[in-house]
C-alpha cells in the first residue's frame, strides 16, 4: 500500500497506558516482540494516578491470618457473586507476586513498623484483613511511575496523545488500528498482530465523576464496534465518598483510605448513622454498636494492637463501596445531609493533626488548597461519584482474550473480576495480574501469526472521512453542550437508583442525543483541537450509555451497585446469569448467559474453613431473603 | 457570579498572540474550570493539558500571572480581583498550540538515566526512616514546573548538556534508594550537567508537591560529585587504596 496514511507495524499493539496497559505492554516487550504503545495523554498522566488507597495482595506481612482463599473469598462477597470465580482466584492468587515483583522494579512502599522492615498493609472497605499495600495516599501515582521507567528502559514504543478511532478487522481477527495524534491531528496507522485494549474506564458519561476528561468508554466503544461481547455493563461503581463543593470539583475523589485510617460519617442530626445500613451478608464482620466500633477503633488504629488479639469487630463505615455509597443517598435523599448536598466525613476528632498530615497528605492538601477546609480541623463533606466501571469486554479468565481473535482486553475495560462491585484496593491488583497475562497472551497470539495483513485504503478513508465530519457539517451545536445534556440524562435515566420507565425514557433519550450528534460542528482545524476531540469521544460514551441501560433493564433484581427500585431483592434466576450486549446490524442486542459457578467443592473446602459463610451465599444466591 | 478578564496566549510556535476574553465564573472555581468554560462556551478549539484535575498528574502546567503553577491548583479567589489574569504556555519548551507545549525532551532525559539496579543479594527489607527521604522525591508528578523555571534551561537554553531539577529529583531517588547498586555520579558530572545548577532555589519554591528539591536532591548529589571528582584527600585516598 502506498503510504498515504502514516503507517507503522508491531507485532502487539498495545491502546492505553495506564497500568493496565503498561504491564501488559512490559510482558510482551519482555517476550521478545515489538511492542507499541499508544496514550491518549502524555506518558505518566493515565488515571492511574488517581487511584490513593492501595494495591489489595494477601501479602500477610501484618495479619499472619491473611491468606489468597480469603482475598477471593472477600471479593466475591464484595461483588455479591456476580464475579467470575476464576478471575477472582486468579487474581487472588497472584496479585502477592505482582506487588512484590513492583517493588523490585522500584516501588517504594510503606514499611511496618514490626521491626521487620516489610510492606505495610492497611485496611479498606470489604476486606477481611488488613492487605493494601500503600505509599502513603499516592499509590496509583508510584505504580505508574514504576511501570513507566521499567516500560521505557524495555525497548516499549511510546506514542504519546495519540487517540484510536476504530479497530481493523479480517474476518473475525484484528489487524490494526486507525487514529489520529493530538499535536498535528494528523492520522496514523497501526498494523499490528494482535491488540490489548487498556483504555480504562467511563466516568465522563456521569455528570458527577471522580474521572479525568480521557474516560470515555474508548475500549468499550472499540470492541463494541468490532463486535466484541460486552459483559456485566449494568455494573457502575458509585464511590461514596467524592468532593461535594466548591462546585468546580464535585466528584473529586476522596480516598477510602481517610475510613481506613478511622474516619466515620455523621449526618446533620450528629448520628454515626452506618450502624443502620450492615445488609445481612456483613452482619457478622461489622461492629453493631458504636461503642464497639470505637473500641476497636481504639485498639487497632490508635494503639497499632495485632487484630487477632482484638475480639471487637471492625467500624461498618469499612463496608463495601455499594453498600456504603447507597447509605450516604438514603441520608441525603431523606434531608439529614448538610448544606452543599453531602455528608460529614470526621477524621478531625479521630486523629492528631499530625497523623492525618502523615497518613493522608494528598487529601489534606486538596481540602485546604480548593475548598479552605482544614481536614485536621472540621469535618469534609461529601457524597457518591462515579467511580469505576466492573463491566466491559467479555475475556477469557485466563487469558484475557476477547470473542474476536487477537484481542484482548485488561484493567477496566475488561470484564468479570469485580462482579456487581470492585472492592478498593483490588483494582490496582487487577490491572498488574490481569495487565501481565493479556501482554501475554497477546504476545504468544503474535508469535504465531507470520505477516501483517493488508489493509483496505478504502476502509481508511471512510474512517478519515467519519472524522471530519464535525467540522464539514454545518455551524450548529457544539461537543460540549451534548456531552452536559448527555450527562444528565445518564444520572437520571441510569445512575445509582433506577426503575424500568426511567431507563426506558433514558433510550429514547440516547437516541435524541444520537441525532444531534450526526450533526455535532466543531471549528478550527484538527491540530490539538478539544472540542474535535470530544465530538469523536462522544461516539464511544454514547454506545455505553446505551449499553449500561440496556443491560440495566434486563436484570430484574437489585444486586451491588446496580439498585433496581422497582426490583430491590436477589433474585435467584438473575443469580446464574450474566447481562451480554453485542452489536448487531441494526441495533444494539442484548442476551443473557450462564455464569460460570464456583466449584462445589472447592465452596465446600471454603465454608469448612468459615471462609465462606453458606447462609450469606444462600442470601446472595436468592435462595433466602436478604434485603 | 462575578466576571472576570483573562489574556491567553493563542497561536503555534510560528506565530501567535495574547487573546483577550471576559468570563463569568462562580465561587470556588480555578483556573483551569476558567479554561473549561471558555472551551464550552466561547472557544472550542483553545488547547491545553488537563487529566485529574486534582493536582496529582501534573498535566496542566502553565505560567498564570508570571508563576508557573498548575491551572487546576489555582483558585481565582487566590488571584488579584479586578485584574486582568495572564495565562501563558511554558516558556522553556516549544509550543504546540495555545497553551500547550512540547514536553518530549523531557521523556528523552529520563530515558538516558540508568534505571533502578537492585543489588544481586538484596535483602528487601527496610525500615520506614530508611526511605522516608526518597518517597519525598517519589512524590513528583511530572509537571515540569521546576524545569520551566530553571534560568539553567529557561534563558540559557542547555537541554543539551543539563537534566534539569526534575532528573537531579529522580536521580536522588535512585542513587539514595536502600539496596541500589548503580553509580550515576560520572553522569550527572557530564552529560546531566548537575555544576551548572547554582542553588537559586526557584525550582524548589514552584514545585506543586513541596519537594525540597535544592536541598535535599541537588545538594546532596552535587556534594557526593564533588566527593568523588575533585576532593584531592578523597582522591589520594582512592590511589592508595585502590579503590574506584
């Protein structure tokens, strides 16, 4: 083909640099092959970064109990059994050799202080035991940046603010991708033998969002159009705790970290109100009286006791995400939050000034430099945030291999690990377990194909065209005005509560809004142009939207983060299945299919080892009553 | 609601000006929510770097009023009222359009940089206060704030022969780290450039993570190369002893 595009060959293409990505991309550089690696920002700015807790690994260097049978058995509780067993054991099981292998690559974590010098762990919400390894509250920050220098000195080839626009396929296999770069908006290529998506999440299609202006649904929207099965899309993580003012930083993340450390919420009736809201699953784990929660509080944060020794049981203000950010809108909805919409956080009263200094710098300087809350002092407010998206690309557990050959998929625009809700500290662990094993499976995919294929020009130039489009059309509405109506019509048709006429409304919504978008205009010219930029990402937002409520409205039960008003118990058909969309000639299609079930026996070894409880299995499963 | 003045700079590198536009902005916002809003509303086509939006990725370094700071981190309350604010691109790097700039030597620096080597019989145990320091410089996010305001860049134009404070940063933590074998020193002496720092201390005083960059990187390197390279009792020492 003659080079009218600018074109270049990997042997695997790797689209997304955050962990996922990154790990993905060092395990297929290290096995020998020519590796790409495509960023939609600059290298070392993914999301990633955002991420403050933890990596969650049953690293047992504070709590001898702690073992990977645990970790697994924690997450599917956490992901109400919606997970697929598999990934979650796989992920258990590895994520203490991840962590460990980042340390020798040069992560510095935070150390015990046992005398012992190991990696310290700390609590954090639908863990058993303490097991997130951390750097203070910049955790994701110090993986990236360990990746990043270990990716570069590999030989990985990095092409910063480089945007794909659509797969390539032959039959049922890709061969490439076509995009454009930022700087020149020039566009570009890849061929490649196989692909791993990386792209993160799609916080961008909630109007409040802990996530930066790059989520939007770009691996999604890719494998969607690529035919692609998405799997579980009905599961939104909201985050109880973002930023509630100034308005300019609604969403804004606030750690689980500030809970870990022994923060507790308060509503405007002074009520440490958590103690209502322990569903049945947790009613054993979590303290039922404040006095007991405090004591252990007490005892465990404050004097560092070994938690075998405390009989208390834990604050319920460490649940599970789902659970607590649904708490927080029941106070708010029914008038008991304070003045800008949210609710107390304390970390004031419960520790020294100098320890939250310590222990959460990132947080005390993001209340003291945008909102002139000292966080030593009073109390933070806040309320739920879109958080992370558990549904995505269908994969294969073990390899991580979509339905179309030669695409995989890893972090979170994959499916399965997390069920209905991720736990904190799990998706760091994710993405370094799962981002090593699609880099390489990709790899051994590439091995085995000989030549590049070739590549329709034809198909390019309509891509090219498809492009442009915004700014051929005629001067009407711009991106950034579809993208807030956008926003508002997923908050309310398929946010944190919904009910069938509100997601069938939200339909026809999308389609109003898909109509407009045909017509989207954007001036200027393609160079490093944001309103181009998001006139093409609103592509991939509106495919998952769509698919979000469509598979919303299919599971006819309430179960982790997806809550159906008009559906609010398990339901034990709804228990077996998962939500697929894949796209069809006309519209999108929608289907069910079974998910894959834990053993029995090794549920059985489980439950004889009180690591499972059979009653709060039976819950989940719908078999008993629950709610 | 109140209204607010802003000149930004818009153009390529080959040719550009300063843009004047009137804005009406609410309690609370910074200035990068100001870029924001000129985007939705005014102009969509003014580029600029944004990730986070919570001073944790160090995308949207500019030169506010003079100072480079990062948009997001920059509350308008905190500027004077009633003044018109400037919003510049970096100046120590090529622009690309409007306010954003052409990073990439930077990338290429870090790669030069010998990366972490663990000693072959490491024991992977340390203590807190062991690494207190070098989590200090970990703390970076790359904003390149530090090396905008470099003179040792910014006015005399070295990137070829200097690092800059982000890689003296990064070096620290590499050369201060518990169980690191490798030896940076002759590079840092030549190719990274590290005498033509003359502690001025202006890369400290922007850095958006508090890193005391000068006095706890740059001076304790610069003292280790001045060990090694030209303290005649060190170096006769070394003669003697036979030692590198």
């Amino acid at each position: 083909m003659d080079a009218k595009y600018t074109t270049h060959e990997f042997d695997v293409l790797v689209i997304g640099a955050g962990g996922a990505g990154l790990r993905a991309a060092i395990e297929a550089s290290a096995n020998g092959l020519k590796v790409a690696l495509v960023c939609k920002s600059l290298l070392g700015k993914a999301h990633t970064v955002m991420a403050e807790g933890g990596i969650a690994a049953a690293l047992g260097t504070v709590d001898s109990r702690d073992t990977w049978q645990q970790h697994f058995a924690d997450t599917m509780i956490g992901g109400n059994l919606a997970n697929h067993w598999q990934m979650a054991q796989i992920h258990a099981l590895e994520a203490p050799d991840r962590v460990r292998e980042l340390e020798k690559w040069g992560a510095v974590f935070d150390r015990t202080t046992d005398g012992k010098g190991n990696i310290n762990v700390r609590h954090f919400g639908g863990h058993t035991y303490k097991r997130l390894a951390h750097v203070g509250d910049r955790t994701g920050l110090e993986l990236l940046r360990t990746l990043q220098d270990r990716g570069v000195h590999q030989g990985i080839e990095v092409f910063m603010e480089c945007t794909v626009y659509s797969l390539l396929k032959k039959e049922n296999r890709v061969v490439g991708a076509f995009g454009y770069f930022r700087e020149t908006g020039s566009p570009v290529l890849f061929k490649a033998k196989s692909i791993v998506l990386a792209t993160g999440g799609i916080g961008k299609l909630y109007r409040v969002s802990s996530n930066s202006w790059e989520c939007t649904g770009d691996g999604f929207a890719l494998g969607y159009l690529a035919g692609a099965e998405l799997a579980d899309m009905e599961y939104v993580q909201f985050h109880p705790t973002g930023m509630v003012w100034p308005p300019s930083v609604r969403g804004l993340l606030i750690t689980e970290g500030v809970r870990g450390e022994g923060g507790v919420f308060r509503n405007n009736l002074g009520k440490r109100f958590m103690f209502d809201y322990i569903p049945p699953k947790y009613k054993d784990k979590y303290a039922s009286t404040e006095e007991e929660a405090n004591t252990w509080f007490q005892k465990v944060i404050v004097e560092g006791r070994k938690e075998e020794t405390v009989k208390e049981r834990k604050p319920p203000e460490l649940m599970s995400r789902d659970v607590v950010a649904r708490a927080l809108w029941t106070e708010i909805e029914q008038g008991r939050g304070f003045e800008h919409g949210g609710i107390h956080l304390d970390i004031a009263t419960r520790r020294s000034a100098e320890d939250i200094k310590k222990k959460l710098p990132s947080m005390y300087h993001q209340f003291k430099q945008l909102a002139d809350v000292d966080i030593t002092k009073v109390p933070m407010e806040v309320g739920p945030t879109c958080h992370y998206m558990m549904g995505g690309i269908k994969v294969d557990p073990e390899t991580q291999g979509s339905t179309i050959d030669g695409l995989f998929a890893a972090g979170e625009c994959s499916a399965g690990m997390h069920g209905s809700n991720r736990l904190g500290g799990n998706s760091l662990s994710d993405l370094l377990v799962f981002g090593r094993r699609a880099g390489l499976s990709a790899a051994e995919y590439s091995k085995k194909i000989k030549t590049f294929e070739q590549i329709d020009e034809s198909e390019l130039d309509q891509l090219n065209h498809e492009m442009n489009r915004p700014f051929e059309n005629p001067k009407g509405e711009n991106a950034y005005a579809i993208l807030s109506d956008l926003q508002q019509v997923m908050e309310k048709g398929a946010g944190m509560y919904r009910e069938e006429k509100g997601m069938m409304n939200c339909l026809k919504e999308l389609d109003q809004i898909k109509k407009r978008l045909e017509k989207v205009s954007t001036e200027g010219n393609r160079m490093f142009n944001p309103g181009w930029h998001t006139a093409l990402d609103l592509r991939n937002l509106l495919i998952v939207g769509e698919a979000i409520t469509r598979a919303a409205l299919i599971r006819r039960e309430s179960r982790g983060a997806h809550t159906r008003i008009d559906f609010l118990n398990y339901s034990e058909s709804f228990s077996k299945t998962r939500v697929i969309v894949k796209k069809s000639a006309q519209e999108m299609q929608v289907s069910s299919e079974n998910l894959s079930q834990i053993p029995k026996d090794f549920e059985a070894e489980l439950i004889a080892k009180n690591i499972l409880n059979e009653v709060v299995l039976n819950q989940l499963r719908g078999k008993i009553a629950a709610h | 609601m109140r209204s607010i003045r802003l000149k930004i700079f818009r153009g390529t590198s080959n040719s550009g000006e300063f843009k004047e536009y009137t804005l009406e902005v609410e309690e609370g916002m910074v200035v990068l929510d100001a870029i924001h809003r000129l985007q939705a509303t005014q102009s969509p086509d003014l580029a600029c770097r944004w990730n986070c939006k919570a001073g944790k990725c160090g995308s949207c370094s500019a030169e506010i009023n003079g100072k480079p700071r990062l948009m997001c981190m920059t509350r308008l309350n905190d500027l004077p009222v009633n003044k018109t604010i400037t919003i510049a691109p970096l100046q120590t790097f090529p622009i690309m359009k409007d306010l954003a700039t052409d990073v990439s030597w930077n990338y290429q620096v870090n790669k030069k940089i010998t990366p972490f080597t663990p000693k072959s019989n490491a024991e992977w145990h340390w203590e807190q206060k062991d690494i207190d320091r070098i989590q200090e410089f970990r703390k970076c996010i790359e904003c390149f704030l530090c090396q905008d305001v470099c003179h040792v860049l910014r006015v005399h134009q070295k990137h070829s022969v200097y690092a800059g404070p982000r890689f003296f940063v990064r070096m620290a933590a590499l050369e201060m780290h518990p169980i690191d074998s490798a030896d940076r020193l002759p590079f840092l002496k030549t190719d990274a450039g590290l005498g033509y720092c003359n502690i001025t201390k202006c890369c400290t005083q922007v850095c958006p993570e508090s890193i005391a960059i000068t006095d706890n990187a740059i001076i304790p390197l610069k003292e280790r190369v001045v060990d090694r390279f030209y303290d005649p009792i060190f170096i006769l020492f070394r003669k003697l002893f036979k030692k590198k």
